[in-house]
C-alpha cells in the first residue's frame, strides 16, 4: 500500500538553476542583517539595507527577486519605497511588514496591488496567489 503525497498550499518560492536575489530593507540593523544571513544559509542571495532610501538605491543595482521590507522606518517608509520601485519595475515583488496594527490600514490603499502588506500580530499568513500570480 502507497501513499500518495499530498497537495500542499505552500508554493516554492524558487526558480530552476538560479540563486533567487533578496533584499530585506529595516531600520533595525539587526533584524535586516538577521533575516539576510538566514536567507543566504537557506540558498539565497541576500542584501541588507537599513532605511527606504538605501534601499531603492541598492534595489536599482542589484534589481533582486524580493523586496523583503519594514513598512515605518526614516528617511524614506516602506510604502513609499515600494512605489517607487513598482514605478521603475513593474514586475517586482515586494512583501512589507509591520508590528504595529494600524499600519495595514493606513497603507494598503497606496500602496500598488503586488505589494503585500502583513501585519506580523498575531500570525501573519502569506497568501499563496503572491507566489504564483505574475505581477501586472
């Protein structure tokens, strides 16, 4: 008797004979340089930038897979960060995150319909069609 394997809601986030490129984006250093390590153990290339501005910079020279981002951080926030990017690259994907409850609301009408807004209380959940669904 066989058991077949069962269907699961988690979609891979990876792509055939190709480093995926992440770049994680948080004014607290330690979380930034934190995820960024755990990523690169995992397989991926992984770069840390520490507020929005840095990291539209360095998303306009490495032009990473993922944008991995605090939403409430100076010089430049998260949302906006985000915008500006999907302004430049129609195709990125971006998953912005905040501790703080209020944020989602403020933020979601800004921001473009491929960017993800999580709340990270009291347990996040990413919808699998992020994964699967080609950004317009």
């Amino acid at each position: 008797m066989s058991h077949s394997p069962e269907k699961s809601n988690v979609v891979p986030f990876a792509m055939p004979d190709k480093k995926l490129q992440v770049l994680v984006v948080d004014d607290e250093k330690s979380i930034a340089d934190t995820l960024a390590l755990i990523l690169r153990a995992k397989g991926y290339k992984a770069a840390s930038a520490y507020d929005g501005a840095a990291g539209l910079a360095l998303y306009r020279r490495m032009v990473p897979d993922l944008v991995i981002s605090d939403v409430v951080m100076p010089q430049m926030n998260g949302v906006d960060m985000a915008i500006a990017i999907r302004r430049e690259f129609l195709r990125s994907r971006i998953l912005l995150f905040s501790g703080q409850q209020t944020v989602r609301k403020k933020c979601s009408s800004r921001a473009a319909p491929s960017v993800l807004i999580l709340n990270l209380s009291p347990s996040p959940s990413i919808p699998s069609s992020f994964w699967t669904k080609s950004p317009s």
